[in-house]
C-alpha cells in the first residue's frame, strides 16, 4: 500500500512538472541590438559625435595656443634669468594640467549625457520587450548574449515590429 502511495506521489509530482514545463514559454533577445537599431540611439549617437567634435575643437584650439607658448618661451629661454625660465617652466606646467583637465571634464560631461539620454531609450525597449512577451504568451525573455544554447524564440523581429523598426 506504501509503495502504491509513493508511486502515485511520484506520477502526481511528474504530471505537475510536465504541465508546468508545458506552460513555460521561453524567448530571447539581443538588447543590445534592439537598442542599437532604435532611432533614438542613432540620433543620440550622432549628437555625442557633434559634442565631442566641439570639445575637441576647443581642447585642440587650447593645446595649440600652449604648444605656440611653449616655443616662444623656449626661443627665449636663453635671454631669460633662471628665475624668470622657472616661472615660465612651472606657469606652462600648470597650462598643461589644466588641458588636461579640460579634457577629463570633456570626457566625463560626455559620458553622462550619454547614461541620461539612454535611460528613456532602455525604458522604451524594456517596455516594448514587456508588450511583446505579455501579448505572446512568454513566461520569460532572456538576454541573448548570455546564453550558451538558444532554443527559445528570437523575440527581436517581434520588438523591432512593435517599435516600427524596419
């Protein structure tokens, strides 16, 4: 009677998990390519580019005015008292710290436009991914770069429709 009892555990714990495998339906998705291929990113690219070609017309700007600076003072070096050359050597240090600082600052203003013009880029893709698996009956959507196997369903043809990619 204890085995019988067992057996049918057994075959009510297997149909369990056969219809909850049965029930399971498991996609994936490139996000970073969705986000690549979003209009948005395009048009934030190409604004990024536009900013650092300023900055680096800017910085260029400043390191030829130092460059200029630094052969005046080096042509003149010789006509100099050793405290004048020390004051030029330490004021064309200074210039050079600060070009580089400038160019951190540059750098890390671009960096951030970047992380907050992409959050509503990663919100929208997110959403459309959440659309796409509710209305197609996925119980999970996996990032596809970190798979190993995928036999799920690409999602992307789907999100890129929902989205208007071409």
């Amino acid at each position: 009677m204890k085995k019988f009892r067992i057996l049918v555990l057994i075959a009510v714990v297997a149909v369990g998990f056969n219809t909850l495998q049965a029930q399971t339906k498991v996609g994936h998705i490139s996000t970073d390519l969705l986000i690549s291929l979003m209009p948005e990113t395009k048009a934030l690219n190409a604004e990024l580019e536009k900013l650092g070609k300023t900055y680096e017309a800017e910085l260029k700007a400043e390191n030829d005015k130092l460059e200029a600076k630094l052969k005046r003072y080096d042509a003149e070096a010789a006509s100099q008292t050793d405290e004048v050359n020390k004051q030029r050597s330490v004021e064309v240090q200074q210039d050079q710290q600060k070009l580089y600082q400038s160019s951190q600052i540059a750098r890390e203003e671009i960096g951030k436009k970047r992380d907050e013009k992409l959050k509503p880029i990663f919100e929208k893709a997110k959403a459309a991914i959440n659309e796409v698996a509710n209305s197609n009956g996925y119980t999970y959507i996996l990032e596809a770069s970190t798979l190993v196997v995928a036999n799920g369903t690409d999602i992307l043809p789907l999100v890129k429709a929902k989205l208007g990619i071409q």
